[in-house]
C-alpha cells in the first residue's frame, strides 16, 4: 500500500522558506515519516560545506531522543573510512539510492553496516541528492555538491517497497530545503572569514550600497612582523604562508577576544579597529589585546625556536580618532573599510617602531583616550610624519 507523502513535502517546503536549519529538516521529517507508516529508527544527513577548517557537518536524528548530534568534520577526516562508506559508494556508482537488508553478507560490504547490525538494526537505506553546477556567472559555490540521507530500521523485514517509494518521494523537496539552509550558512560563512565579524553582519544584512558610509570613533590597530621582508626572503616558498599563518593566528585571535575587528591582511599587516563609543574602555580593550598578541607570539616562538624553526615579534601603534566607515570601490568590485587621516596617521606612527626601535607606539590621542588610567607610559619624542601635517608626540609603554 502506497504512503502518502504529499503533507510531509508541503512541510518540508514551508519549513525550508521559514529558514529552518540543517537539524530542524531533519528532525522532522524522520518524525513525519515514522507517523506516516515508515519504520524508521534512525536518519543521519551528511552536507559538505565551504569552510576554511571544517570539510561538512554531518547531522543525526533517533527515533524517541530528544537530544541530536551535529558532527563538524575537518578535512584531515580518516579517507579509509569514507572510501568504505555506502555514501562514498553512491557517489562512486552514480546510482540513486542503495538499500540492503542486513545480514552477514553485508557485514563484509561495508564495515558500518556490520555495526548497525550488532546494535539490533535490521535495514538500511542510502539516499543522495545531487545538485547542478555553477550559476549564469560560471562561479559556483565549492562543496555543496549533494545532500546524502541514510534511512535505518529495525523492522524485521527491513524497509519494503512502499517504505522505499516515500523516502524517495520525498528526497527532492528535502535536498532543495537542504541545500538553501546549507547555502545560507556557507554564505556567512564567507563572509565573516574574508571580511570579518561585524562587517560580514551589516554586508549580510544588506548595506551593500556603494558610497554609504558612516562616521565613526574607533581605537585604530595598526600591526606587521619584524624582519618579515627578510624572513619571507629567507625561507623556501612554500614555508612563506604557513609562516605568516602560525604568526598571525594569536594576533588575531587577540584581537577578537577584546571585541575589535580586523579589516584588512595587508602582506604582513593588520589593520583593525575596537569601536570606542567609550574611548577609554576601547584603549584598555586595544592594549589588552596588544600584551595578549605578544604572549602569544612569545609562547609560538617558544615552540618554533624548540623544533629550531624560526620565528618573529610585532611591531604595533595604537590610535584613536574619527574613521569613516563603509562601502569603498568601483561599481562591482567594493571594500567595506575604513578611512580617513587617522588610519593614515595610524600606519605611519606603525612605521616609526623601526626607526625608534619599540615594539610599541601610541599615538597622543591614545594616551588621552586611557585619562589617567594606571598604565604607565614614557615619551618616546615628538615626530613629523610623512603624510601627516600635524606632528605626533609618540608614547611607548613603561616597562
């Protein structure tokens, strides 16, 4: 006897548009599913994803938990257990769907198969959705390939045929609800990694326009390596980037534990900003960020120099002033940042910790911002600074 499956797709549509995530999907639909006469015990849904870290998620629903599971697998995932896989199968083979009911012979097949039947289940069915390519542009949207969907019963007979009929009437509407919530995650994604935390929020939620920005008070960070040009010169080309990664990972992990924003990755350079409605708070925020990036990098330097691989400090200033903050660029090519003098005034006080041999500079306007704060600080001068008509009384830290 057929299973009609037309309400469980009208939800899945409606909870797709509704924007319900991956787990939500999933959870009810098996639910629907088993109310509708499928014998389901357990469903698992594994989506590839874009991520710098992570290669997908993989999703889990058991029939009378409340509690689910998402597993965020990275790319150094064991390849011996996907090449065995029934999923990896139905990639390979092409084919729409693979069922078995299990028994010692599948137990050799696929070594899973053998622990769902150790654990008392009976049938097993894989399902796959695949998706088309790229867009009218020709950029696609890397890693979301499929939606794979794995059925599980412990029905003595496994699933039948009219159990098989629904799942797979049903797989469409789920892949393409899938996918969105897949996609709208992936595109966040993208953006918090490549523009960054609050930017990736307001470019997200629509402030795109070309032209707009805002005014805006900020503590400015303006950060490179010692010796980079030397160091990248030094090593063999394909230790340039995993260098720059190990020293600029705690720099930006720094920044971030005290609510600033890195904007631009510039060779070695890092310009970020810690918004500062309240000066103060946002200049100890900053200097908290800065002793937290130097541990850091002291600790890494540590750890390289014991392995005798070389390593390097920060040079860094600290400012404060008016930013202009928003969409800069040609008609099709933008770049959320910041400007005005202040962040030219930022990268030129940066310059000076060579000249002046300190690691740390802070701007007049700096040490204003902290008003009487206990951090101690000595002058290290008054500078003229190319490209900047005022000149800049120049403070260091006092050891």
């Amino acid at each position: 006897m057929a299973i009609d499956v037309g309400d469980i797709c009208r939800w899945i549509l409606d909870t797709g548009l509704a924007g319900d995530g991956e787990q939500a999907l999933l959870n009810g639909t098996a639910e629907r599913l088993r109310a509708a006469g499928v014998p389901l015990t357990r469903a698992n849904m594994v989506c590839d994803t874009l991520h710098p870290i992570l290669e997908g998620h993989a999703f889990r629903w058991r029939s009378g938990e409340d509690e689910t599971a998402v597993i965020a697998y990275g790319r150094d995932h064991d390849p011996d257990s996907w090449a065995n896989s029934p999923f990896n199968h139905l990639e390979q083979s092409g084919a729409p769907m693979l069922l078995r009911l299990l028994s010692p012979a599948t137990d050799s097949e696929f070594s899973y198969l053998a622990e769902l039947r150790a654990e008392g289940q009976t049938g097993y069915l894989a399902t796959i959705v695949r998706f088309g390519g790229t867009g009218g542009d020709g950029i696609g949207v890397g890693g979301m390939e499929c939606v794979y969907v794995s059925w599980i019963t412990d029905h003595p007979d496994g699933f039948g045929e009219a159990e098989v009929s629904a799942v797979l009437a049903i797989m469409p509407s789920l892949g393409l609800a899938m996918r969105a919530a897949s996609l709208s995650g992936i595109a966040h994604t993208i953006a918090r990694t490549y523009l960054g935390r609050d930017v990736a929020r307001q470019v997200m939620s629509g402030r795109i326009v070309r032209g707009v920005a805002e005014k805006r008070d900020a503590v400015l960070w303006f950060s490179d390596l010692r010796d980079w040009t030397r160091i990248s010169g030094s090593l063999p080309p394909d230790q340039v980037i995993p260098f720059l990664n190990d020293h600029v990972e705690p720099v930006v992990a720094a920044i971030h534990a005290e609510g600033g924003e890195v904007l631009k990755f510039m060779g070695d350079g890092i310009l970020a900003v810690f918004p500062a409605d309240d000066r103060h708070a946002a200049a100890e925020r900053a200097l908290a960020a800065a002793a937290a990036a130097r541990q850091g990098l002291g600790d890494l330097a540590r750890m390289r120099e014991g392995a005798d691989l070389p390593s390097t400090g920060l040079y860094l200033a600290l400012h404060v002033g008016s930013v202009f903050y928003g969409n800069v660029g040609g008609p099709d090519r933008l770049d959320f940042t910041v400007v005005g003098p202040a962040v030219n005034e930022v990268a030129r006080i940066a310059a000076m910790c060579r000249s002046v041999d300190r690691s740390l500079l802070l701007s007049q306007a700096f040490v204003d911002a902290l008003d009487g704060a206990d951090q101690q600080v000595a002058s290290v001068g008054r500078f003229a600074l190319r490209g900047v008509e005022v000149v800049q009384h120049l403070y260091t830290p006092d050891a």
